[in-house]
C-alpha cells in the first residue's frame, strides 16, 4: 500500500518556511481567492524557491471564472509554466475542460508539453468532470500527470467518501489527492477508512481554519504526524 504525502498550499514566504519546516512533503504555491487560488506571482515563486528544500509546485490557474479557457488563457498559461521552468520549479499544478464537462484533450496535451519533464497535478476541476471514471482513464496514459486532485464531487473530502473510495478501486490510475475541508481534527479518521496516496491541506492548517489566516505551525505539525502514523500503519 503506498504511503501517503502530505502536500501544503501555501500563498507566502512566511507560509512556505512555516509549512517546509514543520513537515510538509511537498508545498503548492498559489495567491488565494476565498477557497479557490490562481497563479501567483513570479517573484512570490522565485523567493519561496530560493530556500525551499521540498518539492515546490504552482498553480496554474490565470482566474477562477471558468475552467473552459479561451486562446488568451491558454497563452497566459503556457507562458507561466514556462516562467516556473525558468525558476527550475518541480511540478505545476492545472485542469482545464470543456463547455461540456470533459476534459479538454487539445489543451491538456499542449500544457503537459510546456510541462515536460515537471510533475503534473490535474487540480479540482476533475471534481466538475461528467464521467470521472473515464476521465482517469484518460488522465492515466499521460505519464506527466502524476496525482489528480478531488474531494469526490462534494464541498468536502469527508463528505465525498464514498465515491473517493470508488474512484480508488480504477487501476493504472495517477495518485488521488483528497482535498478540500480536511485538517488535523479530521484527517486521521478520514485516512483510516481510505488509501489515497496524497492529501492537500489548505484552510485546514491556517489559523482558525480561516483562507486569509497565515499557516499554523502547530497545525502543519500535528498534519504530519497523522501522517507518520497511518504510513507506518501502511508498512506493516
């Protein structure tokens, strides 16, 4: 059974030290809009990665309208994950769609080629797809796409169990990342009863589970030591 990651969104610098020292595996830089994020800035990335000694991705989102683009978010896109290579970023994290609620195969594989050689996230939009099944099926013959985010169609992760778990029994599938509402008083129980390989944490770890709080280290380090304890409860 594999283990799990425990990957942090943060949206500062002072997030990311707080977030790297105190146990995350693998950090999402983002400038946030209430629970949603888009693409932060070239020097907020450029500053986190200078000291930043886990895995750092970006989110690629140029807004939080839609995630049907058009030509001029595509462009925007492509020259930010281009700027991320520059800053020798490990992965990025994006979803793009249709108007009809699939995934839009055109754009994925123009964005995974400005991508090469980076570790992809499909983020949340996955939630919005019609057949989720047949989408991770597609996700899975692209082996830059690494991990795919969900909280199983629901606001929450905990609330998307059940088809979390359906979603788990697809194979030759990416890594599912549950996210969405989950955090230290939760994620225990909720990684009792799954085998997601990664979750992502972001009000969850914030002051008073707030978006617009900083991180909270005690929060981070409580994250991951339910963490160590499923993953040694994994290994045996």
């Amino acid at each position: 059974m594999a283990v799990v990651l425990l990957e942090i969104a943060v949206t500062t610098v002072e997030d990311a030290l707080i977030a790297q020292e105190h146990g995350a595996d693998r950090m999402v830089v983002m400038s946030s809009v209430g629970n949603e994020g888009v693409t932060p800035s070239f020097g907020l990335v450029e500053e986190i990665k200078k000291f930043s000694f886990v895995p750092l991705s970006v989110l690629i989102q140029p807004h939080c309208q839609t995630y049907a683009y058009n030509k001029y978010d595509v462009k925007t896109m492509c020259r930010d994950i281009e700027m991320m290579k520059e800053l020798k970023v490990e992965g990025v994290s994006f979803g793009c769609l249709t108007k009809e609620g699939e995934i839009d195969k055109q754009m994925l594989e123009l964005l995974l080629y400005r991508a090469r050689g980076m570790h992809v996230s499909f983020h949340n939009a996955f939630d919005f797809i019609k057949d989720q099944g047949e989408a991770l099926e597609l996700l899975a013959q692209y082996k830059e796409v690494k991990s795919v985010w969900t909280s199983g169609r629901e606001r929450t992760a905990l609330n998307g169990l059940p088809h979390i778990k359906r979603l788990l029994k697809k194979n030759n599938r990416p890594h599912l990342t549950a996210c969405r509402g989950l955090k230290p008083e939760n994620l225990k129980a909720f990684l009792d009863v799954t085998d997601v390989e990664e979750v992502h944490l972001f009000s969850g770890v914030r002051e008073s589970c707030h978006v617009r709080k900083p991180i909270s280290a005690k929060s981070v380090a409580k994250a991951k030591e339910i963490v160590e304890w499923i993953n040694k409860k994994r290994e045996k």
